[in-house]
C-alpha cells in the first residue's frame, strides 16, 4: 500500500482537477496559500463526503454524481451565490440569458452538471483507480467523516459572507437548501449497482476515450456556443438531453462490469479537453487574471494520466480487478 493516504489524494486532486485544471484558478491564484486552503478544504472535503456517503451506501456512479450535484448546488447557490447573483463576474452573457424570477437557470444548470462530473466524480474514480485495493474500504472514519462535513459547512458560511455583498432573497435561497437535499434524498434511494453486468465494455478504451471527450466538448458546445442561437429553454432541454445521454451510457457501461482500463480512457477523454486547452490560456488577452503556467499544468496531468494509465494496463494484463 501507498503511504499517501488516497483521502489526502482526493482533498488535493478535486480542487486541482475542477479549479487549476479547468483555469478557473490559473496556478498564481491557485497556490496562493490561503486561496489553495479555501479550495482545498471547499472541494476536497466535497469530494471525500460524496465518495464515503456513496460507499456507505452500497451505491455506484448514479449516486456520486447526484451527490455531486447537491455539492455543485452547496458550493454555487449557498456559498458563492452565483445562481442568483445577476452581476456574478463568470457569468458572461449567461448573467441575462436565462434568467428568471431571480435566478440565473441556465447557469446553474451548467454548474450543477459541471461540479458533479468534474468536481467529484472524476476525482473520486482517478483516485479509486490509482489505488485499487482500497476501493471498497472507508477512507476516513465516522469521526473524520463528520469532520469534513463541518469543514465544508465553514467554508460555505464564511464564503456567504466574505465573497460579495449580493445577498440572495430568501424564497430562491430556500429553494436551493431544497435542491440540495432532493438531491441528496435521490443518491441515497437509487438502487444499488451491486451485482449488475453491462454489455458496452465489449467496445475497445479507445471508444471510452473518444466518448468522454466528446460528451466534454457537447457540454461546452451547449452551454456557451448555443446561447447564441437558441432560447435558454432550447439550452436547458439540450443539457438535459445530455445528462439523460451520458446516464444512459454509464447504466450499459455498468459500471461494476467494466475493467479499470476502460474506466480510465472515459475519464481520461473528459480530461483531454482541459488538457488542451490549458497552454491556450496563456494566449488569451483578455483574461482579467494571469494564466501564467496554465501549459506546465495541462503537462503535469497529461504526464499524470499516462503513468497511472501505464499503472493500470500493467495490472489488467493479469487480473482484471472489479471497478468501484
């Protein structure tokens, strides 16, 4: 066994994938001390919830993602309040497409998709991935479990506070603490995936690779391409169209039938995109922030993914390991 432990791992990994990687923190902001400890500690204590909640629970990936989903709405709605704030800075153009009764719908649904997949699911299942035989175990006990929940709980109430002056009224408030537990109320009632066997993991890495890309760059496609030729209803239907795609993809993937090998090239492709475009970055003039050494972190993943993917074809050549 590693003497890293994989929960320290996946405090550090969720930020880094979902802020540093994505550019949304470029490495100057990233690592400034206090701002890393607040990324750390927001998403890091996130991704070990979702991920323990979810083993604790005997359940699959229908589960982490809506866990996911209720972080996305925890950290977007009740801390940073983005889903309602119409002068939110990232908001672009999605500040009045799509906005309602005080609430900005396109954006949130964007945010709620994007946090649930690349905020905690795919930490959650690089790190799995990166330590096989600790999978099915606790990563933290109730004691530490409960620590976490408190540590995320602080970070969102100073962040309510301390990131801007907007304060949200209260029905719309309300109705994301709803959201939150909905979502978290369905993680817990899906079936479990335990036992079940798919039929897509007959199809080679390659096409995994090629749909987690794909599905990546639709995202991006339908929530900041299409806003400018289509209705924020005809958006929304979009994105729902491809959350209902992509969960049904995973539903024939099943999950605990497919090798670790085919787990990786889907969620390798959903990175590649980031990877690309992270030394773009730095030739974009009219970003307010310094993108410097956005190249060297999309290098450091890139060199990240192919050790563990070497790691993994390494052991698949002579056991095939069942996936989490």
């Amino acid at each position: 066994r590693s003497k890293i432990p994989p929960a320290l791992v996946l405090f550090l990994l969720s930020p880094a994938v979902a802020e540093l990687l994505s550019g949304s923190a470029p490495p100057l902001e990233f690592f400034n001390p206090l701002g890393f400890v607040i990324l750390a500690s927001l998403y890091g204590s996130g991704a070990i919830l979702a991920r323990e909640l979810a083993l604790r629970w005997r359940k699959g990936y229908l589960s982490l993602l809506l866990l996911g989903a209720a972080y996305g709405v925890i950290e977007e709605g009740l801390m940073v309040k983005s889903f309602f704030d119409p002068a939110w800075p990232d908001l672009g153009v999605l500040g009045v497409f799509g906005r309602w009764m005080g609430i900005n719908w396109v954006w949130a649904e964007m945010l709620i998709i994007y946090h649930a997949v690349f905020s905690i699911a795919i930490p959650v299942l690089l790190v799995e991935l990166a330590y096989p035989s600790q999978r099915r175990e606790r990563w933290v006990g109730s004691r530490g479990l409960g620590g976490f929940a408190i540590l995320l709980a602080g970070v969102v109430f100073l962040g309510y506070f301390a990131m801007t002056l907007y304060r949200p009224p209260l029905p719309q408030y309300f109705s994301a603490v709803t959201l939150v537990i909905f979502f978290i109320f369905l993680a817990w009632k899906v079936p479990s995936e335990d036992g079940r066997q798919g039929s897509a993991n007959s199809r080679g890495p390659a096409s995994f690779f090629a749909t987690g890309l794909l599905g990546t760059i639709g995202f991006f496609i339908v929530f900041w391409v299409l806003p400018n030729l289509l209705s924020p209803l005809g958006v929304m239907l979009l994105g729902g169209f491809l959350v209902f795609g992509f969960a049904r993809f995973l539903k024939r993937l099943k999950l605990k039938g497919c090798d670790d090998l085919h787990q990786f090239a889907l969620i390798s492709g959903g990175l590649a995109f980031f990877i690309f475009l992270a030394p773009l970055q730095e030739l974009d003039k009219t970003r307010t922030d310094n993108p410097w050494g956005m190249g060297l972190v999309g290098l450091a993943f890139l060199v990240g993914l192919l050790l563990l993917g070497w790691r993994i074809r390494r052991r698949t050549r002579f056991t095939r390991i069942p996936s989490a």
